[in-house]
C-alpha cells in the first residue's frame, strides 16, 4: 500500500532557500573594483562591481560578449577616463545589472568623462541610474551606443551633457522601458 505524507515549509525555511538560491548566482563571481584595464571575460561571469572601478585615460577595458555585470551598490559606477569597449552579439548580449536583478537605483552607472572614448553595443543595462544621471552619462565624450536596452532605470537610460560636436556621440536602434 502507497502512503501520503504531507510536508509542512514554515516561511523561515522558504525564506532560506530563497536567500541560497539567489547567493548561488554569485558563488563563482569576480569581484572588481579601483583601476580596471584589459578584458572581463564570459568565463569569469558573473563580474561583480564592489566599489567605483575606474578605466585610465590610456587605458582600455573590453568587455566580451556574454558577460554579466553586476553591481551591489548604489554608489557604484565605472568611471571611463580611457576607452570603454562592450561589444556584445545578438545572441551573447552584455548585461549591466543589480546582484538582485530587481527594482531601479540599484547600481549607479557608466560614466564616460571628457576625453574618453565608448562603445556598447548588443547590451541590457537595467536596474541601474543610482549615483549617475542615468545608466550611461556621456559629458564630452566620443561614444557610440546601439542595439542596448534600457530597463526599468532609476534615473535616465542615456544621460547627455557638454557636447559640443553632435558626432561625438552615436545613439541608434535601442529601447528604453
């Protein structure tokens, strides 16, 4: 004979699973913060932001497409002062996120300043806008953005500031929610 037995969860152990689950999207993470230079790699994802990363003028970071960005704080951006290159595929698009991947102001921004140098193409960046205008503030700036989506921001997606030559700056084909 078969026999039924009825397990009872209490809201404390759905509430521990929860907490495991979502620290298990992190386990492998990278964690980086201060000068940042060289590539982020999709193996090494997810690349957990933990403090304000700074790219050098002279200096270049290329993110390569698949990798997942995720921020823990507010307050942190990643301050472009040299060459930023996030060029995703359609099929492997970068993701700029929360560690929780939920509700706006999460994350603060990117943030090319005078003189540097952008492209993100085929990317999410969602989430974010914390410390910044908007996920990505351009102030005299040479960057290009296309094929990105921008969801649920706190702020603006593309915040724009002092340019003076309107070719600097290359926005198309990309969403805003």
């Amino acid at each position: 004979p078969r026999t039924t037995r009825n397990v009872r969860v209490g809201a404390a152990s759905i509430m521990y699973l929860w907490v495991l689950l979502a620290s298990a999207s992190n386990i492998n993470a990278v964690d980086v913060s201060g000068q940042q230079s060289g590539a982020w790699r999709r193996v090494d994802s997810p690349i957990r932001v933990v403090g304000t990363v700074e790219v050098a003028s002279g200096t270049t970071l290329t993110i390569e497409p698949g990798t997942v960005i995720r921020s823990d704080s507010y307050w942190n951006n990643i301050n472009v002062r040299g060459t930023l290159n996030a060029i995703g595929t359609a099929s492997q698009v970068i993701v700029f996120t929360s560690t929780t991947d939920n509700g706006g102001d999460q994350w603060g921004g990117i943030y090319f300043h005078p003189g540097s140098i952008g492209v993100i193409q085929q990317a999410e960046c969602r989430y974010g806008g914390g410390d910044a205008a908007g996920m990505i503030q351009i102030n005299q700036a040479r960057v290009t953005v296309q094929n990105v989506s921008f969801l649920n921001s706190g702020e603006d997606g593309i915040y724009i500031s002092n340019i003076i030559d309107p070719q600097m700056v290359s926005i198309r084909q990309c969403v805003f929610q």
